[in-house]
C-alpha cells in the first residue's frame, strides 16, 4: 500500500494534474472525505472515519484554503474570527488576534471592508488570513493562488511561504504548477490517476523523473526511445535514432530504455565551433527546423535527426542569427540526460 | 351593522392569529426546510414532493379538512377549538408551513456547498457549518417568512369554516371584508381591504428591513467584538 507522510514543519507540494486526486486527498486529511479504503494517521493516531465531537477535536488542529477564497457574507473582519469563533476564543482575545493577523497579511485598513468589495487578490489573502489565524498545527492548501494573475500569485507565494517558514507550519499544498510547487514545498509528490508517481526533492523531481509521465509533466519535453550500446563506470551511451548520447547513468548494455533531456540543458552554438573542447560529452550538430519565440524565451527545433527542442534566451537567438533550415550546433551534458525507465 | 368595535377586534384578532401561525410555521418550516436541504435520508424525495403539493392547497379544502377532525363530533372534536382563534391559528400553520419549509429548502439550495465545507475546514461542526448556510440564505428565509405570513393574513376560506366569522369573536380583517361587501357597504368593505394592504406593507417592510444587510458597525461589534 502506497503511503504519504508529512513531516512535522514541512511543507508537502502536492503536484498533479486535474483529476489525478489531488483535492480528494486534501478533503481526505481534512477529515471532509471518508477514504474508501486505507488510513488517516494524525500524529500516529488512527484518524479515519472519525465522527461527530471526536472528529471535529481532530480537524480543529487544522485549516484548509481553497482555490476559490469561499468568504462569507459579510466584513473582513468577521471572516478571518470565523475560525476563532467556533473554538469559543474570547472576543477581546479573538479581535486582537484578528487585527494582528490583517495586519500581518497587509490589510490592516479593510478590516471593516464587506467581502464583495475586495479583488480576487485580497479575498484570497482574507481566505488565507482566516486560515492562519486559527494557528493551525496542519494547513492544507487546494492551488489556492490558481485563479490570481501571475504577479498577485508571486507575491501571495511567497507571503504565504514566508509565514509558514517563519511559524514552522506543517502544510501541505496542493497544485498543478510546477513552479509553484518548487517554490512553496520543501519536498514534492507528484500524483498520477490517484497514485504516487514520485516524490522528492523539486531537483530530484525535475532532473530525475522516475517515470516518462512525471518528466512530462514536469517539462522534459525531448523524449526518446533508445538502445543502450555500451556502459561503464557509471557513464552510458545509448543510441537514439542512430545517434549515440552520453549519459550518466547506471544501466546494462543492450536495454531498451527511455531518455529525457529538458530544454533549458540544450545549448546552442555555431555550427563551425562545436568541434571546441568543451565539458558536454554530447555535442553535434542539426538542422534548425522550426523556431517559436515566446516573450523571453524562445524555443528552437533542431533535426539530430530526431526533433531536438532547445530552450534559449531571445537575445541568444539573435545573437545566434538562428533561422529555419540553417545548421546549427547542439551540446548538452552527459548528466543533463536522465535515463529512466524501459521503454515500452 | 358593524360597529367600530368589532373592527378592532377583528384587527387585532387578525394581527395575532396570523403572527401566531407565521411564528409557528417558521419554527416548523425553517428548520424543516433545512433538514430536507441539508441532510440525506430515505424518502426525502417523498417528503418534498408532499411540501411542494401543501405549498398549493386549497385554503377551502384545509378548512373543511381541518373543521372535519376538529368539530365536536369529530375525532379531535374532545378539545372543543372549533370556532375559537386556535382553530384558526391551526388551520393557518396547516397552510404557511409548507410554504416556509418549501423557500427555505429553495434559498438552501443555491447557496454554493462550498461554503459548508470551507467553515467545516475552519473547525465548524456539521451543524455550525449548516448555520453559515443559513446566514448565506437568510434574504430567501426572510422571503419564505414573508410568503407564509402573506398566505394566511389575506386568507378568508379557511378562517371563515374553523373560525365560524362570530362577531367580536372569530371575525378577522378578511371575513368582515366579506361581512361587509355582503350587508351592501362596498365602501367599508373597501376600507377595512386597505387596512388589510397597510398592515401587509408595514410587516414587509419591517422583514426586508430585516433582510438588508445589518450595519457595518453591528456586523464588526457582532464579529470581532470591537469597534475600530
């Protein structure tokens, strides 16, 4: 049986894609879902399917924001007591608490304000505030920035991440973005069709994909099948359509295995200079077949001859001159290329 | 004749049999409502089907159904209230009560669940998750209350056959209208009506009073205990 742990002061990224049981499992450790089979353990007790005044003791030691901020009717301030509320906190103990807690999240002056006014940036730092105020020993958090712009969400981050380093807070934060999940957990489990497909740490995770669909999803877009042709010491050389690739990797000769490069490892170099020494074993040259340039950063094709797509800054493809068809070299480091798995 | 004294009394006598009725069938119907809403359990579809169908009965058929367990030789007939205003209370609740419990089960409804689940995850117990709901839904229960108390204050059928329209004793605002229209004084009967839509008007505006929201300054000294 499969088994998720959540260290105490840690913060777990839970990272996959819609539908592989991300939400289910947060409702499941909030006690809000009955597993249809397994164990919920708090603190090494036995949890699961707990009802009515024994449940509720449980869940009281934790808070859950969700991806919408779910405010209720009514001011900032009576939002974020909520919590305080049920646990029959005094009311002058709960209005400082409140207050401290605003101002710690920067809306110390909409204290009074109906939640209608607020934007989504500031109902979801409410919903949050609500949230931590409780001090809860667990927080659990459902892609609660999913639905914010991209500077709101940067921010949110990394207020949130400061407050939970700072509180030493054991959280678990659930997303689909893998950037967020590096930026926010200490460790990361990725979720696959209900399953555990990896957990580690987000270098682990993102340059060691256990499986072709974690290095998918974590944008290890080259992939390939290939025949690994010989092996030693620890350094590996399987041929991929013919080509020969270097790779740090502990396999037998003569596997069928599948190898990954993420486009951010690929560089690129004039084709007349790619016979230079350099630290990357692998190094050859392609013809350029398609070139995408996206704000910063562009995305260049190459034919070696299996399609190879290399992650450069805009400013190195004009530097380059890199157009469609000319001949272009390519290196990329022998631990650069994951080796994972049989291919099937 | 109708002196001015009967009129008073059958105004006063309307004010409290119908608060009374509405009263009860709010403390029937709301938490009826919110249990249908709510809860899950067998033959719940049932049980909404006959609420929806009671929502529409007929006062007339209430009255004759009612007069006929509680008229002295009737089943009930021992507690001797036919022809007294608890007879009209009954048959009021009989007719405002579904009519509560239906709005209520409808403003539950579209309150979006989530907001259960986010005060469960804040430490709520089921049934303090339920209350938030209900805070959520409380424009519609104020509106089911003011339905309930419409329905009965303007009814005359029901009231006139358990009530027996005794002047100065069963006579409601809604009987004399007729008392009057029938004795020929079209322009009394008239009259007593538009007390009848000033006593509707003042009730409706104290409820949507109630169903506005409450100032900014209560909600924060309700909440937070402190005014800043």
């Amino acid at each position: 049986m499969e088994r998720l742990e959540v260290q105490q002061g840690e913060v777990l990224a839970v990272l996959g894609p819609s539908g592989s049981g991300k939400s289910v499992l947060l409702r499941t450790l909030n006690l809000l879902e009955r597993p249809s089979g397994g164990t919920v353990r708090f603190y090494g007790q036995d949890v699961t399917g707990l009802e009515g005044r024994e449940r509720t003791a449980v869940t009281r030691r934790m808070a859950m924001v969700f991806q919408d901020p779910l405010l209720f009717h009514g001011t900032v301030a009576g939002n974020v007591a909520y919590g305080l509320k049920v646990r029959k906190v005094a009311a002058e103990e709960r209005a400082g608490r409140v207050a401290n807690m605003l101002a710690g999240v920067g809306l110390g002056d909409r204290s009074g304000a109906y939640v209608q006014s607020l934007s989504g940036g500031e109902a979801q730092r409410v919903a949050v505030a609500r949230a931590l105020v409780i001090e809860p020993e667990v927080l659990l958090l459902d892609e609660p920035f999913a639905n914010l712009d991209a500077p709101t969400r940067h921010t949110l981050q990394e207020e949130t991440r400061d407050i939970l380093r700072d509180r030493g807070m054991t959280a678990v934060f659930v997303t689909h973005d893998q950037d967020e999940a590096s930026r926010m957990g200490d460790r990361i489990l990725v979720l696959h069709d209900g399953s555990i497909a990896q957990e580690g740490g987000a270098r682990e995770i993102f340059y060691r994909p256990a499986t072709e669909f974690v290095a998918r999803f974590v944008g290890m877009s080259n992939l390939y099948e290939g025949l690994v042709e010989a092996c030693e010491e620890g350094l590996a050389r399987v041929s991929v359509q013919g080509r020969g690739l270097f790779a740090v990797a502990e396999i037998d000769c003569g596997e069928k295995v599948k190898v990954g490069i993420r486009p951010e490892d690929v560089t690129l170099v004039p084709a007349d200079e790619v016979d230079r020494p350099t630290s990357s074993m692998n190094s050859f040259t392609g013809k350029v077949t398609d070139v995408e340039a996206r704000g910063p950063v562009a995305r260049v094709t190459v034919a070696c001859p299996f399609p190879l797509v290399a992650a450069i800054t805009t400013r190195s493809l004009d530097e380059l001159e890199i157009a469609g068809g000319a001949e272009i070299g390519v290196r990329f480091k022998a631990t650069a290329l994951v080796v994972f798995g049989e291919a099937e | 004749m109708i002196t001015i004294g009967q009129f008073w009394h059958a105004l006063w006598l309307s004010l409290v049999v119908s608060g009374l009725a509405t009263v009860i069938s709010a403390l029937i119907g709301i938490p009826l409502g919110t249990l249908l809403s709510e809860f899950d359990f067998r033959g719940k579809g049932a049980v909404l089907t006959v609420v929806h169908t009671f929502m529409a009965l007929p006062p007339v058929v209430v009255g004759v159904f009612t007069f006929l367990i509680i008229m002295r030789s009737g089943p009930l007939g021992s507690i001797g209230i036919v022809y007294t205003p608890a007879a009209m209370v009954l048959v009021q609740v009989i007719l405002a009560a579904p009519i509560v419990t239906g709005f209520t089960h409808a403003s539950l409804q579209v309150v979006d669940p989530r907001l259960g689940l986010a005060a469960r995850s804040l430490g709520a117990t089921r049934m303090q998750a339920v209350l938030v709901k209900m805070r959520e839904a409380r424009p519609g229960l104020i509106a089911a209350i003011i339905a309930g108390f419409g329905r009965v204050i303007a009814e005359v059928g029901a009231v006139t056959i358990v009530g027996g329209a005794i002047s100065s004793q069963t006579d409601t605002l809604t009987t004399l209208v007729v008392k009057l229209t029938r004795q020929g004084q079209p322009g009394l009967s008239l009259l007593v009506g538009a007390v009848l839509l000033f006593i509707a008007l003042i009730v409706n505006i104290f409820l949507t009073r109630l169903q506005a929201d409450r100032g900014k300054r209560k909600v924060q000294e309700r909440v937070t205990g402190y005014v800043s």
